[in-house]
DNA sequence: ACGGAGATCTTCT
DNA sequence: GAAGATCTCCGTT
C-alpha cells in the first residue's frame, strides 16, 4: 500500500542488474501541465560499464555518455536513429558509468494524456517500447542529466508493488546482436514482467 | 502475420 | 562516412 514513494539514492547506487530487476513494478511519474501522467515499468535491460561491449560507457568518457558519471539516479537521454530518444537511469556509485534503459510501460495516470500524443495508435502501442514511451510521456534531450531524486521535478520513479520472482522473466538485449558475445550472452540483460502485453516484441 | 525498407541526424572513427 | 540500445508503413502471404 506504499503510495507516492519516491526512490532515492541509494536504491540507484547498485549493481545495475539488481536495480534493473527492482525497477519492475516501479512507476515512472511525469508531470505535465501540472498533471501526473505515469506507467508501470514492465521492461528494462541493464548496461553496465566499460567491461560491457554493448555500453556506450565501453567507448570510455565521451560527451554523449557523460551523464553516466553523474550520481545514481541521473537521466541518461540520448537520440538513436535521428528519431527516438531512449530514458536510462544511471546506477552504481558515482564513478562507475552504468546505467538502466527503461523499454516499456503499462500506462497508469493521465491515459487521456497519453493517448492524445500517441494519436491514432491503439493502446498496446502507447508505452510497449523504448522510443514509444518517450513520445508518450513528453521525454527528451531536454531531460538528459535530470536528478530523478528529486521530489516534484519534471521526472521521477516511485516504489510500486513489488513484482514476485515468478512473474519475472530474462533473456538477451534487443537491437545490438553483433556486440553481444561470450559470456555476456549467458548472463541477464533484460527483464520483463511475464504476460505483460506492454511489453515490446 | 511477417518481412523489408525508409525516416533522420548525432556521434565517434 | 557509417552505424546506431527504434518505429512505422507498405508490401506480400
């Protein structure tokens, strides 16, 4: 019955892996026009840090991936196919660029929000991947290097209802086949909350 | 249902 | 100069 919990710090300051598993259930909350327009979190994928092949923090420090030197719990932003901003959450200590891509949502708040910015799409495809629901919610470059820490601000995460180990699904990342290889690919990457139909596909 | 291609532009080589 | 942590549309089956 926690309602309104916001996740601080120290719940970011983890293995990414860790933090993405809890991050399932989690509500992304966004404010807009003084309204909460949120999502359950139903699919994430973790990215660890320069020892991950698929990371951009794996090309070291650059000026897009900067972000992920902040402290946990920064938005990491960035623009992939001229087109699609992608919302990740830094984690770790500060100082270990790694970092969590939310992918998919259930929407909650604000459905009426939601549908007018995804116009003409049928609501399964609202918030079931990692493009559309920036679109969804209004997220940009705008919010790149935002502290998701803070109470109130333009973007947040809160606890949800934790999801149980048996409705917890892994398997391989999406979108990045070539750069995956041994042993990473025996390891998970990416959950998602089983049966959930705003998950992507 | 499934597959292929185009959109669009920043980033790093 | 090429590729990219994607999505949508249009074709065929």
């Amino acid at each position: 019955m926690t309602q309104h919990v916001l996740l601080g710090r120290a719940f970011y300051a983890r293995d990414a892996r860790e933090v993405a598993r809890d991050l399932l259930g989690a509500v992304l909350v966004r404010r807009l026009d003084g309204r909460r327009v949120s999502g359950r979190i139903v699919e994430v994928e973790a990215y660890r840090t320069t020892d991950d092949q698929a990371a951009h923090a794996h090309a070291g420090h650059t000026p897009r991936n900067a972000p992920m030197w902040e402290a946990p719990g920064h938005a990491y932003v960035y623009l992939v196919y001229g087109m699609y901003w992608l919302l990740n959450v830094v984690c770790e200590p500060q100082g270990t660029p790694a970092a969590v891509l939310i992918r998919a949502l259930e929407p909650l708040e604000g459905q009426d929000v939601i549908a007018a910015r995804r116009a003409g799409r049928s609501l399964l495809a609202w918030t079931s991947g990692p493009g559309k629901l920036t679109r969804a919610l209004d997220i940009s470059g705008a919010h790149n290097r935002l502290d998701l820490t803070v109470p109130n601000a333009a973007l947040w995460i809160e606890a949800g209802e934790r999801v149980p180990d048996a409705q917890v699904r892994t398997g391989p990342r999406i979108g990045l086949g070539k750069h995956v290889r041994e042993p990473w690919l025996s390891m998970p990457w990416r959950w998602w909350i089983a049966e959930n139909p705003h998950v992507s596909r």
